[in-house]
C-alpha cells in the first residue's frame, strides 16, 4: 500500500476531464493537480519549450512527494514523455496517448475510419498513429490539428454558436473526406466539448483519452502493489495563474463531487 498523493498536470485545465474518471475507479486515491494556465495553450509551442515546461512542473509534483506522475495532456505526452521518465526513473510516468490508442486498436476494426483531433504539435508528432499501428496496424487513421479549440475552452466559450462554427469549421470537410466514423479526443480539453460533438455528428463514436488514461493507471498501481488505503488528506488543484476560469471549470467539471474534495487552491509561480 502507499497512501502518497498521484500528480497530475496539464497546460491548462484539460486534463480536469480526467479527475472524474479517477475519483469513481480509484476513489481511494489523492490527487495533487496543478495546471499551467499562465503558459497554456501548449499546442503551438516548440518541443523543447514544452519540455522543459513539462521538467518544471514534474520538480514540483515531485516535491509534493507524488507517488506516481500522470501526463493529462496530449500534447506533452506525445513530446516529453521520455524526458520526464529520464528525469524521474524512480516513480512511474504515465502519458495519455498510449492507453487511448490501446483502446483504439482493441475496438475499432479495418473497416473503421478513426479520426484523430488534436493540437497542432500532437499531429505533428504522429503519436497517435504510431501507436495505434503498434498495436493493431490494420487501423485505418487520419488526423487534423484544430488550435483554435483548447483557447475557446480555457475562456469558457463553449455551449454556444461561436463553439458549434468552429467545430464544423475544422470536421465536417474533413469527416465527409475521410469517410470517419470514430473520433479520438486526442486533447484532454476536449471532452469538455463532447456534447457539442454528439449534438452535432450522432452517429460518430467518440473515444476520450481523458477516460482512457486511469486505467492505465490502475494496472500500474496494481503492478508495483500500490493502491492507497484511503486518507484523510485533501486532493490540492494548483495553477500557475490562479484565474477565474480555473475555479469555474473545477466546478463545472467536478460538478456535485467538488463538495467532498476539500479543494484548496492555491497561486504557484515556476
């Protein structure tokens, strides 16, 4: 057993979309959270700033003596995940990526069209594709970068005309070319526009690496025997710019769970 906090970060508040997801499976864990809100987005960044934004944050979480670092961001999961694994070799680091495209291959078929949408630096990578061909290489994917999304998110502009435009904007030449019946939320900010996508394309499958991700890490604490036995200590959600969207999102996203968390917020400069 090992009652330690997992971290998880992101460039922005994305990866929120996995804290639910983590509190039903595993609700016996902690989480420490801190998002890069000051710095977000991260998809039209360069590499190396990325990591070494990623190096930062994982110092911090690592300070806060975290058992276990989870990636819930796309982006850098698909450019700083061996940098944060060189640089943290003692604790486990988990990516997005890799366990949604183990789903992927595990559930779609040749006859499928999975579509991948992600931020520019994501399909640029080719992460998706590379694994989900790993894993099962008689996949049929197709990818496309949407950047103006992750900013739309992190101001709140979602359930509305200027979201739905945007969306059609980026997917429907591209899903009527590609012939896609499956979409992979390749951003964990997109869950949060989810319901815009089912509204929009309902006989589209969509696949969330926000979701994907805890199994990933419930098998990694099953492996090294290290499940919590549950603690009174509260889950903590840092940012690098403690914004009024940041507390709005934590509540939106959390919904009536907030409650029990004992949340603390707190500003954190890096």
């Amino acid at each position: 057993m090992d009652n330690r906090p997992i971290g998880f970060f992101d460039s922005g508040l994305g990866g929120l979309t996995s804290i639910p997801h983590m509190i039903k499976t595993l609700p016996n864990e902690r989480i420490i959270f801190f998002g890069d809100t000051a710095r977000t987005p991260y998809g039209s960044k360069s590499p190396g700033t990325i990591k070494l934004f990623a190096e930062q944050i994982g110092d911090f979480l690592v300070s806060e003596g975290v058992k276990m670092i989870v990636i819930a961001c796309n982006t850098v999961s698909a450019t700083a995940l061996d940098t944060l694994r060189a640089k943290f070799p003692d604790i486990p680091v988990i990516g997005v990526i890799s366990p949604t495209a183990r789903v992927v291959a595990n559930t779609c078929t040749p006859n499928d069209k999975v579509g991948i949408m992600a931020t520019k630096v994501t399909v640029a990578s080719g992460a998706y594709e590379k694994k989900i061909y790993e894993k099962n290489p008689y996949i049929n994917t197709a990818s496309i970068p949407c950047p103006a999304l992750v900013p739309l998110i992190e101001e709140g502009i979602i359930d509305n005309e200027i979201m739905d435009l945007t969306l059609k904007y980026y997917l429907d030449d591209f899903i009527k070319k590609e012939m896609i019946d499956t979409l992979v939320l390749g951003c964990t900010h997109y869950p949060l526009i989810a319901d815009n996508l089912r509204r929009l394309y309902p006989n589209i499958k969509i696949i969330s690496s926000s979701k994907e991700v805890v199994e990933a890490i419930r098998i990694e604490l099953e492996k090294t025997d290290a499940f919590a036995s549950g603690s009174a200590e509260e889950n903590k959600f840092f940012a690098s710019d403690l914004s009024e969207n940041f507390v709005k999102m934590i509540e939106k996203i959390l919904g009536e769970d907030k409650a029990s968390l004992n949340i603390n917020f707190k500003n954190l400069d890096i």
